[in-house]
C-alpha cells in the first residue's frame, strides 16, 4: 500500500486538475475579500476573516472541489487506459481505490495549506487588525484541519460514485449540494453537530468563543466516524474489478438506392 501511495503522489504531477483545485481555494478566498467591501456595519478582523474563509470553504468550494480531483484521479486509470495494465500485477481495483482516496486526503491536506497561505496573504493585502503568530497558527491549524474533515465528510459520495464509469461529475454536483446544505443545517446547533460537512466546525472549535455557539463536541466527532465507516463500506465491498463502461450499439444507417 505504501508503494501504491508513492506512485499515486508521484502521478499528481501530471494531473493539471490539482492547479484547479489551488484556483478553488484562492477563489474562495477572493470571495471573502469582496464580501468585506459591503457597508454592512461589520468589523473586520484577521480571524473574523479567516472564519469567513472557513464558512465559504465548507458551504460552497471545498466539498465540490474534492469530489471533483479525486473523482478525476480515480477515473484517470480507465480513461487514460491504464487500468488494464495495473490489473495484470496483479492489483485489484479495490487496494487501487484505497490508495487514491488516501492520496486525496493527504492532498485536501495541501488544498488546506493552500487556502491558510492565500487567507494570511490577503489579510496583508486588506490591513485588517489581529493579526499575530497565535492567529495565524490558529489560523492554519483550523483550516487545515477543516479541509481533512470535510474530506472525510465527502468521500462517502467519492465512494459510491466510483462504482460507476464516469461518476466523479455526477459526485462533483452532489457534493456541492451536501456543502450548501451546510447553511440551512447551522440553523439548528444540534442539526449542525450531526450533519457531516458542518460536524467539521465544531471539531475545530469554530467560533466557540461566542457564547451564543455551542457545539456538541462527541455528536460532531461522531458524525464525522459515521462518514469514514460508511465509506470503508462501500470501498470494501466494492468489485474487484473497474466499472466498465457501456458503449450503445450504433444504428446501422441503410443507405438509399438509386438517385
């Protein structure tokens, strides 16, 4: 498996998808920075900054961004034709599957590390006030971390859409429907504790200072388990061999006679 995960990182420096991945988290940062020119009242700060850069990742960017690349990568084998190869070592495609969606993990790992920089960076940019190395280490420890549970929250949906030939676009749509459900679902504290995606902030602690935000601590730890169980379910039960997919029959076109 060690080997697998070796190759797979390795692989990533051809996969120009990861460059869109790095676009994604900048431009989630550019919408925070946009929000912050309504006259709205708001004070803003470094880490009020930073929570909005958290909150647009959970509700809007990440979750779509990661089904999207690692629905890509895992797809890659049996559009690039490679798959038949990697089968003859022989490899199932279930260890295959395995090392991608660790590989994905580590790479929401970078993804986090990516959005942390270009949030310290803009923060530079606007001059907000609060800005200290406490801050920005909370800052990166956060996000970072948010990133891998959001990761986790998702890949049910990574799962399931890789039984199917050519699923990562139909799990890109879904995800970006289970993240924006994120927002009516932090309507309710002990609804946002249980739901996977916004579990994740309270497994960082978002905004706990606030007296009025109470995060039910063991719910969000559980639903976040819940979501990797049931995703080591459906990766281990799934075929040994790859999703093929179905060519139709062309229709044999008859050609008219005569004039």
């Amino acid at each position: 498996m060690l080997r697998m995960i070796k190759t797979e990182l390795w692989k990533l420096r051809r996969y120009y998808i990861i460059w869109a991945g790095v676009l994604l988290m900048l431009l989630s940062v550019l919408l925070t920075m946009f929000s912050t020119t309504a006259s709205d009242g708001t004070v803003w700060t470094f880490s009020f900054f930073t929570e909005q850069v958290i909150k647009n990742n959970v509700t809007m960017i990440f979750p779509m961004c990661i089904a999207l690349i690692a629905g890509y990568i895992i797809a890659r084998e049996a559009k690039d034709d490679t798959l038949k190869n990697l089968v003859t070592i022989p490899v199932s495609y279930r260890n295959l599957l395995c090392g991608k969606l660790l590989v994905c993990a580590l790479l929401s790992l970078f993804l986090g590390l990516t959005s942390a920089v270009f949030t310290i960076i803009a923060n530079l940019l606007m001059g907000f006030p609060g800005l200290s190395a406490a801050s920005v280490s909370q800052a990166f420890a956060q996000i970072i971390m948010n990133c891998l549970f959001l990761y986790i929250a998702v890949m049910p949906i990574i799962a399931v859409t890789a039984r199917m030939a050519n699923g990562h676009l139909i799990g890109t749509i879904i995800a970006f429907v289970y993240g924006y459900g994120g927002m009516f679902a932090a309507a309710d504290r002990t609804v946002a504790s249980l739901y996977p995606v916004t579990a994740s902030l309270g497994l960082i602690r978002y905004r706990s200072y606030d007296p009025g935000v109470h995060w039910h601590g063991f719910i969000c730890l559980f639903s976040i388990i819940t979501a990797f169980l049931i995703s080591a379910i459906f990766v281990f039960t799934t075929k040994t061999s790859a999703p093929v997919k179905t060519n139709k029959k062309q229709k044999q076109v008859i050609s008219k006679k005569g004039w």
